[in-house]
C-alpha cells in the first residue's frame, strides 16, 4: 500500500486541479500517454503555447522552443563531475538519453504558502520524478527531513527507478534552492554523477522549453513507492528490489557535537547561510520554540549570495569574491548550516564550483542547535 501521507498530500495537490478518474481508466490513460510519449518530439517548432496532448485527468504542455538555440552536443556520460551544475540548453538537448534521471525537488518554506507536489502536477520538465524532500528523511526524529539511514536511501532512490550508472539532474520551482540539498544528499550517499539545474524550471520555463503536466501515472506512482519504501525500512519491512547501491561519506555531514567541538578546535570555518538578521539575532526565527542568533565564531554568508538575479549560480570570480569578502578561505576545511539543512546546501554548491568539494553540511542545523538550550548561542545583544 502507498505511503498514507503522500497519497493524501498528492489527492490534496490533484483536487484543484484535476478530475480524477477510476483506477481502470487510468490505466488506458497512463498506456496512451506511453504511446504518445515514445512519438513525441520535445523539441517543438511551435510559436505558440499549446496544448499538444489531453486526455481526462492528464495534460501534456508544449511550449515554444527556438530550433536556432545552439545545443551543446556531449552526453551525461562525459559530463564531469567538477562542475556542479548544467544548463538548461544542455538539459533540453540530452533530455532523452537512457541513463540520465532528473528529478524536481521543490521544496518551499511554510510562509511562501506554495505547494511542490501542486506545482509538480500542474507543469514539470518532460520525464521529471518528484523528490519528496519531506518524505525521504529521517523517521526517527522530529527535526525536519534529516538525512535519512542508508539503507532508507537506497530503497526510495531504487523505488523512483534510479541506479547507480545514472547521472542524476535535479531542479526546483525558485531557482536554485531545494534541489542543492538533494545534489547534497546523492553525495552524501556515494553518487557523484549528480548536478543541479543552474536557475531551475524558472529559467526553463524563460527559455520556452516543454513542460509537461499528469495528475497521475507512473511518476506519481514511483513518488508514493519511494515513501512507501521508507517507511517499510523504518518499519523493518523489506522494502522491495534495491537498484541503488551507497557508499556513506561521513566527512559530508556533521553532528551537533561536531559543531560544539569545532567552536574550540577551529577545526573548519564555519558559515551560515541564513539571512543576516536571522544570523545577528534581530529577526526571529520562522519556527517557534527557537532562539536567535548564531554559533559562537560562525561568519554569515546569505545563501542568496550565491546567486544573480536570474537565481543561477555566479561564476567562479565572483563566487571568489564573496567568500573574500568575508575572509573565508576556499581551500581550507568548512562546514556549512542554515535553518534546517536545505540552503547551506547552496553554499556547498558554491564553493564545489570553486574547486572544493569536501563541504560538510551541518544536517540539523539552528533547527537543532537553537532549540538545545544547552548549546550556546551569540546575537548582536550578547551570548545565551
């Protein structure tokens, strides 16, 4: 049986939207869609927007695309692993290769009031699987989608078709922002053929590539298996056939007594990427029960930063820039936080690109940290 929650959320997210239809009803639409699928062309001549395909419950958009776009010509297989990101222009021209999966992790704050799986239904790049940030995490504690065991991990990524001689492209509805810390996790668990759309379906959408719309099917169904697998592994249960094998790398992640130690050590530098308010103690936190500001000897870098305003990654001189600026050195030991793990995973990107890609990510982050009233804390009022 599907995971209870993420059946619920994805009833949730179809009903504005679509009709749903009878069990049997999906399964000839989900057939024809295959069939139109294998005859479609994704790169469209068209103009316009329009409608290319529809049948009840199920849409398929096609957005104008330009045929004099250049399109760089090398497969994911040659792609290196140095660069954390790929274009969109590379996405759309390697869109249909076989061991290329690409999975849209959009991942929202509670204020922005906006839900992923709504938005994933309503309009996805072609072939896309939906990442359950929430979903693929840690059962055994309340601290919000913490990494999840190894064996969780490989079961959800087997569920949603993924193995290890694939190259992974992961995007999100703002830009670059929740598929960093998806690139992150891949990482964490041993897949280094991983990379984040750099500007994310926003700029494939500027760029009037296709996108693709389904209240159900097989992306759907894989979504559920995936939490459904991880509550089987939580549970004890087998948790179905495992085609994602990991490799932990414990050097990518980092405990709360790891950060208490390093206040004293100075082991590595230390950046947060929460907002400079937040990081001084002069806003509150978003979630109650936690108090402001930021670990004793941190340096604040926004994640924001490391972005232009096209929500792409900066290039390597600039991202330099920034992290001169604060006097961090690139070469030397880091570890990154934020407010629950997701965007000092932004950071990590950042710095990747800058030639260091051995950033720890501290998973809890102030989450964890704010809310342990034995841990200390400095805002610009003094040190808790």
């Amino acid at each position: 049986m599907a995971s209870a929650s993420f059946v619920a959320r994805t009833v949730f997210a179809s009903r504005s939207v679509f009709q749903l239809s009878s069990p049997s009803s999906i399964f000839h639409k989900v057939q024809s869609l295959k069939f139109a699928f294998s005859k479609r062309q994704w790169n469209s001549q068209a103009s316009f927007f329009r409608l290319s395909h529809r049948v009840t419950g199920f849409s398929v958009f096609r957005m104008a695309s330009s045929l004099s776009r250049a399109q760089p010509s090398f497969s994911p297989a040659s792609l290196s692993t140095n660069e954390p990101v790929v274009s969109v222009e590379w996405l759309h021209a390697n869109l249909r290769e076989p061991d290329l999966k690409v999975l849209d992790a959009s991942w929202y704050m509670p204020g922005d009031q906006r839900n992923p799986l709504q938005e994933y239904q309503v309009a996805h790049i072609p072939g896309a699987l939906f990442f359950d940030l929430d979903g693929i995490a840690d059962r055994t504690t309340n601290l919000p989608h913490m990494l999840p065991s190894e064996e969780a991990f490989a079961a959800a990524a087997s569920a949603l078709g993924i193995e290890n001689k694939d190259g992974v492209v992961v995007y999100d509805g703002k830009g670059i922002f929740s598929a960093a810390r998806v690139w992150w996790m891949f990482r964490v668990f041993g897949h280094d053929r991983v990379w984040v759309l750099d500007g994310g379906l926003p700029r494939w959408r500027a760029s009037e590539y296709d996108v693709e719309s389904s209240a159900s099917g097989d992306a759907i169904l894989k979504a559920s298996a995936a939490s459904d697998a991880i509550e089987k592994v939580y549970k004890g249960q087998a948790a179905g056939p495992i085609t994602f094998r990991t490799k932990f790398q414990t050097h990518l992640v980092w405990t709360l007594e790891q950060v208490r130690n390093n206040i004293d050590e100075k082991s590595h530098q230390h950046i947060d990427a929460r907002s400079k308010a937040r990081f001084d103690g002069v806003a509150p936190e978003p979630r109650k029960g936690i108090r402001s500001g930021h670990v004793p000897g941190s340096k604040c870098i926004p994640f924001a930063e490391m972005l232009n305003d096209s929500q792409t990654l900066l290039s390597v001189e600039d991202l330099k820039k920034k992290f001169d600026q604060e006097e961090i050195s690139v070469e030397s030991p880091i570890v990154t936080s934020c407010g629950t793990g997701v965007t000092a995973c932004v950071l990590a990107l950042g710095l990747h690109r800058l030639g260091n890609g051995d950033v720890a990510v501290y998973d809890g982050s102030w989450t964890e940290w704010g809310a342990n009233m034995e841990t200390p804390v400095v805002s610009t009022s003094g040190e808790a």
